[in-house]
C-alpha cells in the first residue's frame, strides 16, 4: 500500500516547546481549506464550473465515488507498482488530502456494489470488502473473482458494471478489427474469433475463481466496448462499441479517404441476453441510418445486411473513440440532466476536427430523446483544425459524486476533474 499525504506548507519547531507547537500548526493546516484549482480552460455550459482535483495520476481510465466522497481511480499505467488510487478530501475544500495506491496490476473497470469494490486487470477481476463508510478493509488481499480473460495486449481493457441481481458484466473486445483472414481481404466466416472476444461476457459477482469459460457470452457482435454502464431505471445494460478503421486503407476500390475518415458510426446498444450487435459482419452508417454489409463479407458501401442484428439506440461520428458512460441519477444538475447518458469522447474525428469532449445524450421512458450535445469542451487543449502542439488531455471515464457532480478522468497526463451546479 502506498500512502501519499499532500506536505505541510510550512513547519514549527521552536526550543521547549517544538512538539506542542508543531502539533497545533499539524491540525490547523490539516483543517484549513485550500481553494481547488479552477480548470479554465474546459467549456461547459452556463452555471457549471470545472475544477481540478488532481493532475498526479498518469493512465486515470475508469473511476467510482464512494458515499463518503472518496474517488477511487483505476489507472492503466502503475503509478510507483499500484494501480488502484483512492483520493480522500478530509476537510472538504475540494481538494485531496490523501492519496492512497493499492493493488499491483493496471486495468480499466472499477465498480462499488453491495458492500464491495470491483476493479479490473486486463485479464481479471478483482474485489475488495468495504466498510459501512465504503472503505477498503483489506487493500492487499482482493478476493479473485475471474482470471483468464483474453488480453491481446490491444484492446483488451475489461471495462466492467454490475446489476442489482449479483451478475457482473465485463467487456471482452476485439483486436482484430474485422475477423479477416491473414494475407487476404476476406473475412472469416463463421468468424471464430466471436467464441472468446468481441461481445459482453456475464459472471457471478460473488463466486471466487471463475474462469473466463465459466462465464455466460451474454451479448455478442461487439467489436470493443469500453464504455458500458447499466441503467437502473430500465434495469437493462447499455454500451458504446468503437467502430472498426481502415475502410480505404484495404478497400480503396469502394471507400474514398473522406468516407474512411466519417464511417462507420460509434454506436450505442441497449443489450439484452442473447443480442447479436453483427460485428464483424456489419457496421453502421449514421449518415445513411442504415445498417451495412462490411468489405469483408461482401459489402461495397452500398449493400445493406444484418437484418437479424441488434439496432443502435444512438449513434455518434467515427473515430470519436467513447471510452466512458455514466447514467445521470443526482439532483445537483438541472432536471433535464436526469436519467441521461454522459458520454466520454476518448479520440476526435479527424473530417470533422472535432473530439476530446465530453457529450450529453438527453433520455425520457429509457430511450435518447434528442442528438447528443456537447456537453464539456476543450479538454485537447488546443485549436483541432490548426494544431499548434500535441493534444493535453483525453475523457476516460466518468463518475458521479454523492452531491451529484460529475467527474471526469483523463488517462493522456492524469488529471481528474469535477464539474459542478450552482443555481444563479
């Protein structure tokens, strides 16, 4: 375990009386609120303000606030060999007091349910008793809840979210973009890869040592879906599949660069037991709102298919890459926030010079009832049409704290930021 307190801005030690006098300097600095950084450069929408609660935390993916307010960060690079941060606000200023690392393996997924943290190698899944204040009881023995999953080394994070009936759900993506035969331009058919990858796998939440071959292949045809989260008021599971690439890279005969560059569509599923989203076999076309046969199995940008396959409740511009969805239950934002989806846009379009943001999908009786919105702006940090320098920041995950502010990960240079409400 490795504990990491914010330093004292200054010290006491005076002859005689040193000893009391630092520990009454101890606690007045511990007690005194320090004003949280202010991230100026995001854009929100009027009434929200963005602050930032930590920029030490390389890799920051997923995230999950506990009822007291401790933010529990998965990172996908170990930070000094841990790979799991809780951040502590003890005094409330917004700003972390305390800064614990635990567990020795880096991952994405990180869920509280029923009394436990769940966190995610690339391989496994892990969790930890918490108290009745939603602390880890033991850091350094997690019960081992699956092992074995596929891990490629390329899309392979096992994003993870749990049911209120004891099941986990864990992604098992795809690194192989279209279930193509080595040396040629033909797919696969069947495409073998669909037994162990490219779909959402299903576990008991509380048995110890399954395998991935114990778990059910609960949803298929979905090529890599990092973001997920299940909606409490449906009581179904929702994803966000990355789109394949390289339409014009291998199919110059049917794709220009321009339609490579804006097809297919990142989509979003509402899943349910036994769904087939078609991936390898289709994609979607958000321009055309049409489902396609892809290159690989016939298709010409023109030939439809997947007629039996499940269709997207949303669809988004490609390549944007959403790494992070969170169903919004707090009270802190505007009622129009309520029950929606915030999404987290972990790349950009390269047509449309636009990405790096983080996007609002407005829901009424568990469907989208509008267009996405940009909701959080200008985490790149630069201009994307005429970039001057590299990219600062990019959206990971996302987390709602107990007051109902939203957090906000970024996995480029390790900063957590949380955007907040305040009536006028």
């Amino acid at each position: 375990m490795q504990k990491l307190v914010r330093p004292l801005l200054f010290t006491v030690a005076l002859t005689g009386i040193g000893s009391l006098l630092a520990f009454t300097a101890t606690l007045s600095l511990k007690t005194e609120p320090d004003a949280p950084k202010i991230a100026e450069g995001i854009k929100v929408p009027s009434g929200f303000s963005t602050t930032i609660i930590t920029e030490e935390l390389n890799g920051a993916r997923h995230m999950v606030v506990s009822k007291g307010g401790d933010v529990f960060v998965k990172l996908s690079k170990l930070k000094d060999g841990k790979g799991v941060y809780r951040l502590r606000d003890s005094n409330g200023d917004g700003v972390p007091d305390e800064i614990t690392g635990f567990g020795d393996y880096k991952g994405t997924g990180i869920f509280i349910k029923s009394g436990y943290l769940y966190t995610t190698s690339n391989s496994a899944i892990y969790r930890y008793k918490l108290n009745e204040k939603e602390e880890v009881i033991n850091q350094d023995q997690p019960e081992l809840i699956v092992s074995g999953m596929v891990d490629t080394g390329r899309d392979n994070s096992k994003s993870i979210a749990l049911d209120d009936e004891g099941f986990i759900y864990v992604n098992i993506g795809s690194s192989n973009d279209a279930c193509r035969e080595v040396g040629t331009g033909k797919g696969i058919r069947p495409c073998t890869l669909l037994d162990t990858v490219g779909g959402i796998w299903r576990f008991r939440a509380d048995v110890k040592n399954q395998t991935q071959k114990d778990g059910l292949r609960y949803a298929t045809g979905l090529k890599n879906t990092v973001g997920l989260d299940w909606n409490t008021k449906t009581k179904s599971l929702f994803v966000l599949q990355h789109g394949r690439g390289q339409f014009h890279d291998f199919y110059s005969n049917y794709f220009t660069p321009q339609q490579s560059a804006t097809l297919p569509a990142e989509t979003m599923y509402e899943v349910h037991e036994g769904d087939d989203a078609g991936w390898p076999y289709v994609y979607y076309d958000h321009i055309q709102k049409k489902k396609m046969m892809n290159p690989e199995y016939g298709g010409d940008g023109k030939k439809m298919g997947g007629e039996k396959a499940l269709n997207p409740v949303a669809a988004f511009p490609a390549h944007l890459g959403p790494n992070g969805l969170l169903f919004y239950t707090g009270k802190m934002f505007p009622a129009r926030y309520r029950d929606g989806a915030f999404i987290a846009f972990h790349s950009q379009n390269s047509e449309m010079k636009k990405g790096y943001f983080v996007a609002f999908v407005p829901f009424k009786n568990g469907k989208p009832s509008g267009p996405y919105e940009v909701f959080a702006d200008n985490f790149a940090g630069i201009d994307l049409v005429k970039p001057t320098g590299p990219v600062e920041h990019r959206p990971c995950g996302l987390a709602q704290g107990p007051d109902g502010s939203l957090y906000v990960s970024d996995d480029l240079n390790g900063a957590v930021y949380r955007i907040a409400y305040q009536k006028k």
